[in-house]
C-alpha cells in the first residue's frame, strides 16, 4: 500500500510543482509528471533527513514533496535550457 500512497502523492506534488513553475520545457503527461513528483518526494526526504527535520524512515509528506518536485523541475529547467 505503501507505493501507491507514493505515486499518488508523487502525483499530486507533480501537478502542484507544475502549476508554480509553468513553462515551455517542463514534461508533460500522467506519467511524467508522476514521475516528477516521486522524485521530489525523494529528494525532500532526503533533503529533510540530512536536515533533521524528519527522522530516519519518515517520509515528506504532500507539501515536502510539492518543494522537492519544485526543485526538480527547476533543475529540468536548467537542464533543458543548456541543452
């Protein structure tokens, strides 16, 4: 049950992460912005973590993980725009 609750989260932070930062070069679609969303559940745990704001096996909850998908896509911004 534990991964579903994530990719629905990681799906919420995902749409949430997309309509702070729109722009050109974002992914799109389900399962992009999913996978975005996942991700900044991942990096806000492990930002957290490393911060002492959660402890060791908690996870980021809906907000955390909105900031953590923010910054991913910030980084894709970066990224693509290298490119």
């Amino acid at each position: 049950m534990g991964i579903i609750w994530t990719i629905i989260i990681g799906f919420l932070a995902g749409v949430i992460a997309k309509f702070v930062m729109p722009g050109d070069k974002e992914p799109s679609g389900f399962i992009l912005t999913t996978i975005l969303g996942i991700v900044g559940a991942f990096v806000a745990t492990f930002l957290g973590q490393s911060l002492g704001w959660y402890s060791q096996g908690e996870g980021a909850g809906l907000i955390g993980a909105a900031v953590g998908a923010i910054i991913v896509l910030a980084i894709w911004g970066f990224m693509s725009r290298r490119a």
